[in-house]
C-alpha cells in the first residue's frame, strides 16, 4: 500500500503530498499520523529549508473528514472519542508550530476541515 503522505525535497523547499486519491485525500487517523511524521521530520532538521509546501494527489486538496471515520467515531463513548479527535486535530494542527513558512497549493475541492488545513 502507497504511503497516505509523501515528502520530497525541491531544492530548499519541502513538498508534503497528500496521498490518498481515491478518497479525496480524505481525512482520516491514518492521514493524520502520515501527515504529522512529516512534520515532526521537517521539524527536527529545518535548518536547510525556506518553506513547506502541502498539496494533494488526484483532482482534489482534501475532501475534509472521512465521513464513515467520522461515523465510527460518534458511535464510540463520549469521552473516548473527545481523546481521539483532540490526538487527531492535533496532528494536523501541528504544521502550524513549524519554524518556516508553509503554504498550501490547492489543486482542486478543498472542503471543511481540509479547507481549514490550508488557513
């Protein structure tokens, strides 16, 4: 199986794919980890970079929540399921904390949270 995310290098900058095309770049748990071990990686040695960019495989950015990801976790108890959304957004959130600038090259529908991903 292709890796949710990839990352490459263009001379200084750092282009973070989303790369689950089929679903849109859809996010789910497993977005959400391959996404913020990149972060962590350009985090720990960013001294040769000038920014990171991020962009999606296929026709769209993000198409946001996977909603049967998101219906599974409405069924979980109330207080599970608050822990793994705040570990979820955390993920995501944490491109924000990156010591460079970071922009987002939408390629197609960016739609609710994968929207918000690029603000």
């Amino acid at each position: 199986m292709a890796s949710l995310c990839t990352l490459k290098r263009a001379g200084r900058v750092a282009i973070i794919t989303l790369n689950d095309p089929s679903r849109l770049n859809a996010m789910t748990g497993e977005l959400a980890e391959a996404l913020g071990d990149f972060v962590d990686k350009i985090a720990a040695d960013c001294s040769e970079l000038g920014c990171v960019v991020v962009t999606g495989a296929g026709r769209a950015f993000s198409a946001g929540g996977d909603l049967q990801w998101l219906s599974e976790r409405a069924a979980d108890s109330p207080s599970r399921n608050a822990e793994i959304m705040r570990r979820f957004y955390q993920k995501f959130l944490k491109i924000r904390a990156l010591p460079l600038p970071v922009v987002c090259a939408i390629n197609g529908h960016a739609i609710g949270a994968g929207l918000c991903l690029e603000s």
